[in-house]
C-alpha cells in the first residue's frame, strides 16, 4: 500500500544455509545415515468507531432499533464483509519432516525449530478450529513430477515421494522445495477441493480468503543439487486462475469482478461503494496474492487487466492504485497497529499475524494476540488455533476470536451496533 504501510516480512523461516553446503549437507547424511527411520483479545464487542469509508452507521444506512430483533437481523444483513474479523492459519498445509530430515535441517540452520509445527488437514481447521483463513505457498510444475525427489530425502536414505498426484501437470503446495516439502495436500487443486467439499457442506459460513505466496526454489539448494523450479512467468500465472475455476463455479468464487462497479476502479469501488454485504459472501471462497508491490508477479497478473478485469485473484496493489484492495501489515505491534486502523478504517481488507513460530511460544510473547485483534485486521493468522499446538514447547498458548468462533463485528469497522460473535447459520 502507501509507503507508510510497514510491509515486514514473514521472516519465520529464512534457511541460513551456509557457502559450503554441499560439504555441509553430505556430512549431515553421514549423522543421519545412522538413524532410525491467551488468548485473546480484550473485549468481545466492536468499539463505536467510523465504519470504511467513514460511515458510523450501518452500511445500508439503517440504524438498529434496541428492541426489535427483527429489524436487528434485517440490519444486520446490510453487514459488510470488510465490517467482520476471522482468525486464519499462517501455512495451513504444513507438516514436520522425519527426525532424521530434521537433523539435517538443523545442521543447515540453527534455527530450524521454527519450521517444527504441524497444522490439522484443511478440513480440520475449518470444521473443528473455526479457521476462515488459509495460506498456501505455491510452486510452479507445468510438466508434472519436478518435485518427486526433495535432496533431503537423497540425504538421509529415503526413496522418492509416490504420491501419483505429484507426477501429473499442475501447481504444488509446499514450504521450501527440496528442504521443508511435507503437506497436508501436496497439490494446489487439491487443497481446493478439500475447502469446496467443506464449503459445500456449510453454504452458509463466512467467506473463506485463501492468501496465495507464489515462490521459488532457494538457490543455494539448487546449487547443492536441488531442483530449480520453473519461474512464475505469465503462462504459470494464468494456470493459477485456470486451476481455481477448476474447482470453484463463479457464483461461489469472490472475484475483483464481484466488487468493482462500473465506471470505477476496483480501489474505487471498494472505497466508495464497498465491499460486498456479509450475506452476499456467504458461502463463497475469495483469494488474494501474498506477492505484494511493484514488482513482476502483480504487473504480469495485471498484463492488460489493470482492474485485474476477468482474473480470480486479488492482487496488493499500493494504495492509490487502481488494484488496492487488499494488503498485509504482518507485524501489528508499536507504530503498525495505528497504520493497520487507518487502512481498515479507509475500507481495504488486511491480514496480520497474531504470532510466529517459534519466537512467540519460546519468548513467552502473548501480547501480541490482542494486539493483532484490536488492530482491526480483517484477517489475523496464527500457527497455533487450538489449545494443545504448543504445548511441546512447555506453552499454552493458543490465539483466537473470543470466546474461539469463527466470525466476530470488527472492533475498528463495524457500525455501533454491531458487537460481539456472528452466527454463520
């Protein structure tokens, strides 16, 4: 967004992996040749503050009368989607490896125990953990079978992966090619279908957003022997939209056609006009690009398409430009909290992280969960959903709504009235 955004970068993994590699990775082999195989925010309630686009009133401009809860549900039905708060998981598809591939790991970066966490299957998080938010990071393998064989699994004695979906064509889902690769889906189309058959089985839930990071293989891997994966050139983009279409029709897939009105841009339309009602989400799936800024994964996407006009996905577009929409403040605290209420208050969608493996568990850093929350973020993530994730790591931290449901009013946006959890039923 504007340069007042602080964009801060994920940062929960980045391999130190060191100028002898090769030499490194070949004497861990040897090491493992030898082996075996608070919550919460403080209130439940919106605060009585401006909705976007500086309306304190409800968005279809009805004011809430106290004692009719009829006219309170017809209200409440003019609720906007950006007037809404759900909790969502940082890299929702991701399992730990073997011991033996994580000795490995930890030879080549000391802090390795901050990929060490493993996430319940996408269905699980939807069903049981009240998640709305998923993120998948995503690698290109237009020929099929790139990925069979991670170097980490050549170095500790293992065979190639045969799972047969990954031989075929198509985008695959893990963390970091070669050295991080396990999932709960191993293929893009797959997590998809595993979130249609979940939402086709509860029409009426909130709108799932489903955040997309689009990466590259690590070239110091790539030069130890790892695979170099094919770039995200436009031909790779395209099969993006193609592979969400395969799996989600137009009338349950939330798309920047859905929201931008005729004559405006889309940062115009969601500024001025706003985002679609809550109920007019509901049951739908939207996606929005963690590649964010200037750069050539958005000017590629927007090839022609400035209003990203036909495309299923969101990009992040810097404020003021005729893509912003949507955008990330990863860290909310000090300065950024202020920023992200600003953004919120304006009408844009943002995402933020209520914690980071392992540094929140391991420093004992709680505060930042009702931080995130009070910030107003639309879209707050977390690794750790449910009581239990870190408890092997001697912690009870857990980070969710209050009271753990899926969809609560907005503590920054939402109208006056509007405090406290909102049914999905």
């Amino acid at each position: 967004m504007s340069s007042r955004t602080a964009q801060i970068d994920e940062g929960n993994f980045s391999m130190r992996i060191s100028s002898k590699l090769t030499a490194g990775l070949a004497s861990a082999a040897v090491a493992a040749a030898g082996l075996a195989g608070a919550s919460l925010g403080s209130g439940s309630g919106a605060a009585e503050q401006p909705a976007a686009n500086g309306v304190q009133a409800p968005a279809n401009g009805v004011q809430a009368p106290a004692n009719d809860s009829a006219a309170l549900r017809q209200t409440r039905s003019g609720l906007r989607m950006n007037q809404i708060q759900t909790l969502g998981a940082h890299n929702a598809y991701h399992r730990e490896l073997s011991a033996a591939e994580k000795q490995v790991q930890q030879a080549q970066d000391p802090n390795a125990l901050n990929i060490w966490y493993s996430h319940a299957s996408i269905p699980q998080q939807l069903q049981d953990q009240n998640i709305r938010t998923l993120e998948l990071d995503l690698f290109p393998d237009p020929a099929g079978g790139l990925y069979t064989y991670p170097l980490i699994r050549k170095l500790t004695g293992q065979g190639p992966l045969t799972d047969p979906a990954l031989a075929k064509p198509g985008i695959k889902v893990m963390h970091v090619v070669d050295f991080d690769y396990n999932t709960s889906c191993r293929t893009f189309v797959l997590c998809l279908q595993q979130v249609k058959t979940w939402s086709d089985q509860h029409p009426d839930h909130a709108p799932v957003t489903i955040q997309l990071e689009l990466k590259q293989s690590d070239p110091r891997l790539v030069a130890a022997g790892g695979v170099k994966a094919p770039p995200w050139d436009l031909a790779n983009l395209n099969s993006i939209d193609t592979e969400i279409r395969s799996v989600f029709g137009e009338r349950q897939l939330l798309s920047p056609d859905d929201v931008r009105k005729p004559g405006l841009t889309l940062e115009q339309s969601v500024l001025s006009k706003g985002w679609p009602t809550l109920d007019q989400a509901r049951g739908k799936v939207m996606f929005f690009f963690d590649n964010g800024g200037e750069g050539q994964i958005r000017d590629l996407y927007r090839t022609g398409k400035p209003n990203l006009e036909g495309r299923a996905v969101f990009t992040r577009g810097p404020e003021g430009q005729p893509d912003a929409a949507v955008t990330m403040v990863n860290d909310p605290r000090g300065a950024n909290q202020a920023e992200i209420q600003r953004l919120v208050r304006k009408g844009y969608l943002v995402r933020t992280r209520s914690d980071e493996p392992m540094s929140t568990v391991l420093a004992n850093e709680t505060s930042r969960v009702g931080i995130a929350l009070e910030s107003g973020a639309q879209f707050v993530t977390t690794d750790f959903p449910v009581a239990g994730m870190a408890a092997r790591y001697d912690s009870d931290f857990v980070a969710q709504l209050p009271g753990g449901v899926a969809v609560r009013c907005n503590p920054v946006s939402s109208p006056a009235w509007c405090r406290g959890n909102i049914s999905e039923r």
